[in-house]
C-alpha cells in the first residue's frame, strides 16, 4: 500500500495556563499544559479528523504570517 504525504501549516500559542495548537489547513485545533502536549494532542485530532483517508478539505496556506491588527469597539 502507497502511503501519501500531507504537509500540514500549524500555530501554537499560550492562552492562560495552556498551550493551544492550530492547524491552518484545516479546522482542527488542541491543547496541553506543555508545549509538546499540545502538539501531541493536534497530531491525534489530525490522525482522527483525516480518518476516512479524505485529504481533499485541505485547505493549502504557503507561506503564512502573522499579522497585528488593532480594532476598535465600543
């Protein structure tokens, strides 16, 4: 059986007393005390989410950026 490959666009970021870790290519998201459990935990979200063997949600993001953006509100 071929295996395929997937290259996947992730985020982690600490909010509150845990790490959450996004992926861009998808809406999959976890989260963990550490940094490496949170990473941990949005590979098995991942393996679940792409269970079925569907890569075609994937959304594909090159070369991503972080941008500040400041709004108003009343």
């Amino acid at each position: 059986m071929k295996t395929k490959k997937v290259n996947l666009k992730n985020i982690l970021w600490k909010e509150g007393k845990y790490y959450v870790a996004q992926c861009l290519n998808v809406d999959v998201s976890s989260f963990g005390k550490t940094k490496t459990e949170a990473i941990k935990n949005l590979r098995e979200a991942l393996d679940l989410y792409f269970e079925d063997g569907n890569f075609s949600k994937v959304r594909k993001i090159n070369c991503p950026v972080l941008i500040d953006q400041e709004l108003q509100y009343a």
